[in-house]
C-alpha cells in the first residue's frame, strides 16, 4: 500500500455507516439545492420574459403617446388650448346673444301675430257690416226702382 491509500483508509471512516450516512444526507442535501435552484432561476427567468413582454407593449404604447403629443408647430399645446378656451368662450357668449336675439324676434312675432289676427277680425267684422249695408243699399234701390 502506498501512503495515499494508507491514510485514506486509517483517518476517513469510509466504512462507518454513520459516516455514509451523514455523505448521503450531505449530497441529497446538495441535490435538492441545486434543483430548488433550477427551479426558481427558471421561474425568474419566465417572469423577466413576461415582465420584458409588458415593457415592450408599455414602451410602444408610449412612443404611440409621445407621437400624438409632440408638437410639430412651432407654438405651444398649453398655449394653443388656451386659445382655443378664449375662442370657445368667446363662441359661448355669442351663441348666448343669439338667443336673446331669437327670445325678442319670437316675441316680436307673436306681437304680429296677434296684431294680425285682430285685423282679420276686424276685417271680417267690416265686411259683414258692409254686405248688410249694400243688402240694405239694393233693397232701398229696388223699392225706389218699384216706385217708379
């Protein structure tokens, strides 16, 4: 024997089964680190696709965003949409006015209206009176004609 072998097999108890044991526990032990480890490096692996997957479909959505929003003219979006708020305004106040106008012009023609409705009154009331008065005129000629 050499003095590899010897020492080996004097200061290792490879034949102590407490001691194989203890190795096999060891290297289950090992094992099942090492497969946790698979396990959960492959879980983050599929999660940092998935998460990649939603940036990208985040960062599309943006680039999307900023396209829609970046100014291609030399003023200002904050300006411009007060401007527009002014001219809507403005729009408003004489949107507002129209109304009025429209209020009186309804009201001046109901006034018409009115007013008309009295003259054909009035107008048929004249012409009852005047066909009683050429009644009245045609009989008067008839008697004086008789008389004659």
């Amino acid at each position: 024997m050499n003095f590899v072998q010897t020492f080996l097999s004097s200061a290792l108890p490879f034949h102590d089964p407490l001691w194989i044991t203890a190795i096999g526990g060891l290297i289950t032990a090992c094992g099942g680190v090492a497969g946790g480890m698979f396990g959960a490096i492959s879980a983050i692996s599929k999660s940092h696709r998935e998460t990649e997957k939603k940036l990208d479909s985040i960062r599309e959505l943006a680039h999307d965003a900023k396209e829609q929003t970046t100014n291609n003219h030399g003023t200002n979006l904050r300006d411009d949409i007060d401007k527009l708020d002014e001219k809507l305004d403005h729009i408003a106040q004489t949107q507002s006015l129209l109304g009025q106008e429209l209020t009186a012009h309804g009201q001046v023609l109901d006034q018409l209206q009115a007013a008309q409705r009295q003259d054909r009154s009035e107008r048929m009331t004249l012409d009852s009176q005047a066909h009683d008065e050429h009644e009245r005129l045609w009989k008067e000629l008839d008697r004086i004609k008789n008389r004659l």
